[in-house]
C-alpha cells in the first residue's frame, strides 16, 4: 500500500498545493481581480449633474418707465384727454384739493399746456395765462405737473397737448376748471 497511492491521497496532495502561501496569495489575486471586474461590469450611478455658473447679470440701460396697466387713455381729441389727466392729477395730489365750491375771489388762476409722449412724460409746459402776481404758485403748479408723470399714456393718439386752468386758493389747495366744482 505505500507503493500505491490511492484516490484519497492523490485528493489530499492536490489540495495541499492549494494551501501553501504563494498559491493562497495567487487563489486570493484571482479571485480579487475577478470581483474588481464584476464590480467595474455593475451599473454606475448616473453622473452629478454640475450647473455653470449664471453669466453675470447684463448692466442696465436707462430707460424711461413704460406706463403701468391701468395707465392708459382712450381719448381721441385733447380735449377728452384733458378729463383723464385731471382725474389723474387729483389722485396724485388728493390732500391738496380744495373740496367744495371754491370762494368767489382766488389767490391765483393760471391757464397751462402741457405735452405729453406716448408713454405719458411731460415733455414740456407753457403758460398761457401765469399768475405772475405769485410766482411761487407759478414753481409749485409746474413742480405738481411734472411729480405726477407718468400720466395715462394717450394709445390713441400717440402724443397729446392738453390745457387745462389752475384755480389756486390762498391755502395752497386748488381745483382744475376739468372737475371743479364751481365758485361761491
């Protein structure tokens, strides 16, 4: 029996090969490279989105304000429009209307035109009748035309001149001849 190997022994050698260091460290070489593989084979996670830095914001072109909604005047002849800028010039300046028929002798009365564009800018005013007798209600009337921009840009007609008269009492209130309420 010693000259013969049996089946048993032959198993026993062949495995013993596999249990010496370097072929355990070959076994575990294989085996990881095999792993390393299946791993490089699985499916990746999608790739991170990176969003790009927004551009910088462009620099700003002074523009004139472009009359808000709400804003607009369907008059067709200055003399409609003339209702629409009063209206528009009494809810700007409503603690300095003077409420209720105004008293028979005024502090000033001026006759004024007034340019508007397109987009409801006082382009320009001229005085038909100044009370020059108060300049200071001369500064003050041009300074209220002129705050209360933009008025109802005139659609239909592009651009318009309107004239209205300024009845100014000694308080500093007064009424437009458009929406007064007459004199005493």
């Amino acid at each position: 029996m010693h000259g013969t190997t049996t089946k048993r022994q032959t198993m026993y050698s062949s495995n013993r090969a596999f249990q010496t260091p370097a072929s355990a460290w070959r076994w575990a070489t294989l085996w990881g490279a095999i792993a390393a593989l299946a791993a490089g084979c699985a499916s990746r996670p999608p790739p991170v989105s990176v969003v790009p830095p927004a551009p910088p914001a462009p620099t700003p072109v002074a523009q004139v304000p472009v009359p808000l909604p709400g804003q607009f005047s369907v008059a067709t002849t200055p003399r409609d429009y003339r209702r629409d800028a009063a209206q528009h010039l009494y809810a700007r300046n409503s603690d300095r209307i003077y409420a209720g028929k105004m008293p028979p002798l005024l502090y000033a009365i001026g006759v004024l035109q007034v340019d508007i564009d397109g987009r409801g800018m006082v382009t320009a005013t001229r005085w038909m009748r100044a009370p020059t007798q108060a300049p200071e209600v001369i500064a003050e009337i041009e300074r209220k035309v002129r705050e209360a921009a933009p008025y109802p840009a005139p659609v239909k007609m592009g651009h318009v001149t309107y004239t209205d008269t300024w009845l100014w009492h000694k308080s500093g209130q007064f009424q437009l001849d458009t929406l007064t309420e007459g004199q005493l």
